[in-house]
C-alpha cells in the first residue's frame, strides 16, 4: 500500500500530539498526509461521529487530497469518504460562519465576494480617493509635480496600498472604527494611514450594502464566532479531535489562530509545509517565520521529509548549493535566513520513486547579457527544437512576471509551438478580449479614424487570415487612413456605399469592405442592449470555434458583473475593462486546469508557459528560467532596483511598505519617528522582498526533473544584470559540476 521513507515512516505513526513537518519539494508530503489520514481513520480512534479534518491552501489541493485518501481507504477496507473532511483554510472559515451567520452579525443569505469583485470594489473607492486627494499625490511626487500623464500609475498604486492595508487590518483583526479610534487616541495624523482607513472604510461599507463579505472577512469572522462561542468551540473541538495543516508556510497570524484554538482541547495538530517555498508573502499575509517559530517549540515533534525522487542528482546539488550559499555566504547578512536546511536528499535504492539518471550535461546556464527580445527569440527556438524531438516528454518556461509570459507565448504561437498558460489569462482570452475592446471603442467614439483601423484590423484577422488576402488588405488599410469622418458609416443611409467611394476597389476588396462593415452596421442596434447581450450578439457573429464563442460568454458575464457594480458605466469603460483583460492585468477564472488541478503530464509535446509562482507543485522534465536578473531577483546591492519602488515616486519610497509599517505601529499602541519609519519600512522591505525572491528562484529551480536551463536578460533600460544568486550558482556549477553539495 505505502512504502514509507525514513521520514514518512516516522509521520505515519503519528497519534497524538503536535508534530511540524518541514518537507522539501518532490518528498511526496501530499502522499504521506493522505495516507496519515487514512491510517488514523482505520485505526479506531473516532468516535462515529467525528472527522480527521485536513487543511490546505487551495481547491486542486482538496481534490488531490480527496482522492488519495479515498484510495487508501480502499485499501483498509473502508467506505471511501467517511471518517475525513478536506477543505481550504477559506473553504473551513465559510462553513464556520455560515453554521453560525447570525454570531458573525451576518444576514442568513450573505454572499462572498470573490477576488474579481473585491477588485472592483477597491478600484472604484481608490479612483473616488484619488479624485478628491491629488493634492497628497503631488507631495510624494519627484519634484511636487502630478502629472496627467502617470495617474493611472497611482491609481494601480492607491489600490495596492488600500488592498494590503485591508488585509492586515483585518489580520489584526481591526475595524476601520478600531483604527479610528487608535488614531484618534495616540493623536496620529498621517496621509497614508488616511489614506488606507478611508478606503478601508468605504470598502467595508460597499461589502456592507451588498449583504457580502470578502475571503479574508472569512477567516476573521470564524475566528472571532470561536473565542466568543465556547460552546460551539467545543462542538467543533469534538467533531475534529486531529488536525492535519498542509503548506503551513503560508499560513497567516489569524489563520493560524484560528487553527491553533481548534486544536486547543486536545492538542492534536499536524503542520507540514515548506518555508523555503514561502512565496506568497507579497501578496498575501503569509508569514513563513510562524511554521518555523512553531517546529521550534518544546511541545512539538519535529520530523523533516528530506528523500525526493522528483530530480537528477546534479539539480539537487544546484537547489542545496543556493540553500547552503544563502544561508552561509551571501553578502547581505539579513538574507542569510531566507532559505535553510534541511537539504535535498535523493532517494535510496530501493525508492519506488527513483530519482531521473544524472545528466550533468542537461544543465545550461546561458552566460551572455541578452537584450529582452533576443532573450524571447532564444528560448523559443531552443524550446522548439527540443519539444520537436522530445514530443513524449514534458517541457516548461516559468518566468517571473505575467507580463513576460504573455511575450513568450506570442513568440509560440508565432513559431507554431504548441502550448499551454498558466498565467493570469491565456492568449486566447486576451484575443477574443482585443478584438471586442477594438470593435466596442469604434463604437465608443466612431470619429476617432484610429479605432476605425483596429476595428477592421481586428475582425479581418478573424475572418481573412490567410495570404491570398494579404494585399487586399493592405490597400483596404491604406484607404481607411484616408477617411476623414469614419462616423458616416453609422450616419449615412448606406454607410458601406460611403467606404467603397474612397477608392476603385476590385471585386475582392470589395467583397472584404462589405462583409466586415456591413457587420458593423448591424451590430449598432445592438448598443441599446445590455452590455452582456451586446458582448454575446458580437461574439456570435464573428467568432465561430466553440472555445471561443465561450470565452465570449464568458467575457460578456465578466462585463455584466462590473455593470452590477457600476451601474453608471458607459461603453469608454467597458473598453477600458477588456483593455486590461487584454493586458493580463485580470485574471478569467473558470476557464484553466489551474481551478481543478493542473497535470503537466497530459500536455507531452507541449511547452507549458508559467509564472514560478503558479507552476508550485508541479515539475517538468525540461525547465526553462528566464530573466534571472537584478531586477526580478534582487539582492539587496547597491545596483538593485525593486519593483515595489515606483519610479513615479520620489526618493524610492516604498509607500505600501510605509502604510504597512505604520499600520502595524498602530495597532501595536505606539508611535516613531517619522524619518526613522519611513528608512526603516523601505529598508526592511527591500530585504523581505529580495528573501521571497531567493525562495521563488529556489522553487523555479526545484521544478526540474531532468534538464534546466538559465537565461537573463538587461532589462527594459539595458542597466539590469545577472542576478547574484545566478551568477553564484553558475560558478558553483563551473568548478564543480561533477561535485556532491
């Protein structure tokens, strides 16, 4: 049934108690809770009416977790899906809250307010801010200048802010009344806590009208129905007598809280996690410091899961080598903690997960200062070369930032690679959203000759791709540019005949004018209905795959729900909207393997595009990393630049560091130094940062079974460099490439 390593064996014979599990990638952790589930369950130690409650991060993982436990309950004999409850930490906080909703001071139907609506709720509060406040803006900004041109830059920013305030406040457990009263106490007035109160206080407000609560509302909310419900604790205390914790590492102060007052009675909890691969702290209240603080402590068993079969030997040596640098060589003394043992161990003989054979020479590091683009154009080609002859395997390019995911894709599709996303929104999406962003801002403003040519361009793309069009439409295009007053086409009785009078087109020019502007032509009566029956009549006109008439659907729900949100909105905003669905700035859930659990290995053949950060727990035999850089992988030297630091800010101020910094004074009843605060919060900042950044290149590099290859790239401006970390692994890997870490 299990045939348990060194490490597992130990966790397997858990009964009681308090155990931290630390796991390094590949040691099958998912593996060995499933089956501790399992064994507990057939071992008697329920009563009939009690659950081994497991506890993870995300919905795949509940799946994941379901099955496996289900298997091995076959196995015991067992009837599947008793005896255990699977849920995310989120997934709990609900059932929680809506057991007992009237505790929580909630109406019996409220609703959850997803991360897209939480979204809207906080641009529309940031964007009323920004209206009444420029006079702040202009105070953090270089030179006291605001101008127009770099407010959609603060108002990203604004929102930022107002978001991570809202989080930790709430982790703090504080109302905007608390924090009101705070201020008003310790007689504190600051623009930024301003700031980020008044948002916070609108954005409650906005939840409020609408009988919802958002995710991180959840976790607060079930918290505070325990400590202040003894008897339902112990309700629950009785019906979960084991807790089993999994990626504890990202665990917050308040969800650990939570967990550690259901566990309180017996004492019975399970955590078992990572905090090397502690990669959500920037976006997230994520604390990797509280697995380790709890591994640490006196009444806790601590077990490590170092044997991993996922990897040759070379890439461990190269993922213990970054571990070991970090933790006794890098230059910064205050990163010297953002890794730690244990270190990697291969498997042993007798595994039945053996590791890949060894093929030193499948290691890369591509040594040479690449501009962005040639960067793009050199993986992709090497990525299709390889994925040509190596259909039956599995390949990735994981990079650092959506944005260069989109880059490389288009780069693809262009060289007809087959591939797969797992970015924010795939191409697909940000297609279909383009071409209905082109048409809608035609409609939006007709006599803008501009949105006349992408309009066209747009639905020509669609319905003319092909070559024997290409000079035609050309000639269409250079016409168009001519047009002096594109509105006509609506305005004039026949507005088609008014753009076949621009010139003396062929028949086949003519045939293209017609059948895409008499499109256009029709589609106007359709802005007189809901923006959603508007999406969905365009779509169906012009897109004719299934896939992609339903992202259309889909789109078209996306706008609806904004409308129900903004009911003021026009049709400028709805461009704007699928505008920033084109840019991948939004991301379109329901439609990736991402929602129910991806599996690399039914994509053979295919090149997988990810951020590191969506491609945790999954592996690959072929792993590209690109744009190890300075930039993405900072390291706290004189040379670095930090994304959190806006170039549109004067000083390199990091102001989300500064309203976290402050936030946290405040809730901690004192007060600092001006200066010092501001010093200090963009310093601690930039060491957080650059310590997350080591454990994402960690966590890119532990995604490789087989062969792993390194690229960087000089940045935007052509100022940035290889990244230190990088610049030391390839030296580690030149003198000892052979070598055992």
């Amino acid at each position: 049934m299990f045939n348990p390593r060194p490490g597992q064996l130990e966790v397997s014979e858990y009964e009681h108690g308090k155990m931290g599990i630390t796991a390094v990638p590949g040691s099958g952790k998912t593996h060995t809770l499933s089956f501790l589930a399992a064994k507990l369950i057939a071992s008697n130690l329920l009563k009939e009416d009690q659950e081994i409650l497991v506890v993870t991060l995300v919905n795949s993982a509940v799946n994941n977790f379901t099955a496996r436990i289900s298997e091995f309950l076959k196995a015991y004999g067992l009837i599947p899906g008793i005896g255990y409850r699977v849920r995310t930490l989120h997934g709990l906080a609900y059932d929680i809250v809506r057991e007992q909703p009237h505790l929580a001071g909630l109406d019996n139907q409220f609703s959850i307010a997803d991360e897209r609506a939480s979204n809207d709720i906080l641009t529309l509060t940031a964007t009323n801010w920004m209206r009444l406040n420029n006079d702040i803006l202009t105070n953090y900004s270089p030179d006291g200048i605001l101008p127009s041109g770099i407010k959609k830059h603060w108002g990203q920013l604004i929102q930022k802010i107002a978001s991570s305030y809202i989080k930790l406040a709430k982790d703090f457990q504080l109302a905007p009344t608390d924090l009101q009263e705070l201020l008003n106490n310790l007689n504190v007035s600051n623009d930024l806590l301003n700031l980020g109160n008044h948002i916070y206080s609108e954005y409650q407000q906005s939840l409020q009208d609408r009988g919802a609560v958002d995710f991180d509302d959840l976790i607060r909310l079930a918290y505070n129905i325990l400590i202040n419900n003894p008897d339902y604790l112990c309700r629950l205390q009785l019906r979960w007598p084991i807790i089993l914790e999994d990626e504890a590492q990202d665990s917050s102060r308040i969800q650990e809280k939570m967990l550690d007052l259901l566990t309180s009675d017996q004492n019975n909890w399970v955590r078992v996690g990572d905090p090397n691969q502690a990669i959500f702290e920037t976006f997230t209240t994520a604390d990797p410091e509280l697995l380790r603080a709890f591994v640490r402590k006196a009444d806790v068993r601590a077990v490590n899961l170092p044997h991993s079969g996922r990897s040759t030997k070379s890439i461990i040596n190269l993922a213990n080598f970054l571990i070991s640098w970090t933790k006794n060589e890098h230059p910064v003394n205050q990163l010297r903690h953002a890794l730690d043992e244990p270190l990697i161990i291969p498997t042993l003989k007798d595994d039945p997960q053996p590791n890949p054979e060894d093929q030193p020479d499948h290691i890369i590091f591509f040594n040479r200062a690449l501009k962005p683009r040639e960067e793009i154009e050199k993986v992709a080609r090497s990525a299709r070369k390889w994925i040509r002859n190596n259909p039956d395997r599995t390949g990735a390019i994981l990079v650092p930032r959506n944005n260069r995911g989109s880059e490389i894709v288009e780069e693809l599709t262009h060289l007809n690679i087959p591939c797969v996303e797992l970015l924010s929104t795939s191409k697909a999406t940000r297609d279909a959203a383009s071409v209905l962003r082109d048409i809608l801002s035609f409609f939006s403003s007709p006599n803008i000759r501009r949105n006349l040519l992408n309009a066209f361009n747009s639905i020509a793309a669609i319905l003319y791709d092909s070559d024997e069009y290409k000079e035609g439409l050309s000639y269409i295009r250079q016409q168009l540019k001519k047009v002096t007053n594109p509105e006509n086409i609506f305005t004039q009785p026949d507005g088609v005949s008014y753009l076949l009078n621009l010139s003396d087109f062929n028949e086949d020019e003519t045939n293209i004018i017609h059948t895409i502007f008499s499109r256009f032509v029709g589609w106007q009566r359709s802005i007189l209905l809901p923006i959603d029956e508007m999406i969905i009549t365009i779509g169906s006109n012009i897109f004719h795959n299934p896939s992609d008439l339903a992202l259309s659907h889909k789109i078209a729900m996306v706008l609806k729900r904004s409308l129900d949100y903004y009911p003021e909105w026009q049709l400028p905003d709805f461009c704007k909207e699928l505008d920033a669905i084109t840019k991948n700035r939004y991301r379109m859930y329901g439609f990736s393997e991402e929602d129910i659990g991806f599996d690399p290995d039914i994509h053979k053949g295919k090149i997988v595009v990810s951020t590191i950060h969506k491609a945790k727990g999954l592996e690959w035999d072929r792993v590209y990393l690109m744009s190890v850089n300075n930039y993405n992988f900072p390291s706290a030297s004189e040379i670095d630049s930090y994304y959190p630091e806006k170039w549109f800010v004067r000083d390199q101020r990091n102001l989300e560091a500064e309203t976290l910094e402050r936030l946290s004074s405040l809730a901690s009843g004192v007060t600092a130094d001006d200066q010092l605060l501001i010093n200090n919060a963009t310093q601690k900042a930039r060491i957080d940062y650059c310590a997350e950044r080591l454990r994402l290149l960690y966590v890119g590099i532990t995604r490789a079974r087989e062969e792993l290859i390194f690229t960087w790239n000089t940045g935007r401006n052509n100022d940035c460099v290889e990244a230190l970390p990088l610049q030391k692994l390839r030296e580690y890997w030149d003198n000892n490439s052979s070598g055992h870490y």
